[in-house]
C-alpha cells in the first residue's frame, strides 16, 4: 500500500426500501477536517487523470457504476516512492480511498454505465488559485498504461 493510502471498505445496509451506505464519518481515523464535498463522473472508457494536490487530501468512492482509481507514488522521501497501485471500486466493491497530498490519482470508468465518484476533500477548491497539479493522463513520466488488461 502507498504509504499515507488507506482504504475504508464501505458497510451497505440493504432493506426492503433501498440501502444507506455511509461514506466519511468525522469520528473515522482517516477524518482530517472539512473542506468540501463534489461529485465527478466519467462516462464508459473515459481516464480522468492524473494530478496531485500539496495541501489537500482526499477520500474517493464510487457510489455508481466502477472506477479503475490508480495512484502513483512520486514522493521521493516516501518508503513507497515510485510505487503504482490499483483500486476497482464501485457499486461491486464499495469502497472509501484516502489519499495523501503529493500522490497523483486519476481514474478510469470501467463500467457500461457513466460512474459517479464523491469525493470529501479536506480543502475547499480555491478558484484563483487551485491546489491541483496536472499532468496528462498518457505519454508522461507515470509508469502506468491505463489500457484494460486481460489475462
């Protein structure tokens, strides 16, 4: 696991009336503070990626459809640098990712259906000057082929 990375497996409680599904609780370890709440789609095959923030953390779930969610680790002080992890996470596997400043994720739908991510990030998305560092999503120095792999 990329250092700093932690995954909170999601509790579905289903009844005859639909399910409820928390997804970030104040009191969870992984809670830092409150910056905003958004929500990010990507229709079937689409990578949304990559980028990093220097401040802010945030902690992903997919409530609709599935998302390949990758990190890539390019802290050099970190005990996981240069590591790339996967997640598939979705309605097959409700899970939360937190992720540390300095860690470029991006993501992929995987599913038929457009996904739907919510994200909690601990900082509020400054307009003028926004905490987010983009690279694009192929051809760059992330040792990661977004390319669906059979086998």
């Amino acid at each position: 696991m990329i250092d700093g990375v932690v995954v909170k497996k999601l509790r579905v409680i289903p009844d005859e009336r639909g399910r409820l599904m928390e997804i970030l609780r104040s009191d969870d370890a992984i809670f830092h503070h409150f910056g905003q709440v958004y929500m990010t789609t990507a229709y079937p095959g689409v990578v949304k990626g990559w980028h990093y923030h220097k401040v802010q953390h945030d902690n992903m779930a997919c409530i609709k459809g599935m998302m390949k969610i990758v990190l890539y680790d390019a802290r050099k002080d970190s005990k996981t640098y240069s590591e790339v992890q996967e997640f598939f996470a979705g309605v097959h596997n409700p899970i939360l990712i937190h992720i540390p400043p300095y860690v470029y994720h991006g993501f992929k739908c995987i599913s038929e259906e457009e996904a739907l991510v919510i994200n909690v990030s601990t900082e509020v998305y400054c307009y003028e000057n926004p905490d987010e560092y983009r690279i694009a999503p192929h051809n760059n120095e992330i040792p990661y082929n977004w390319e669906r792999k059979d086998g």
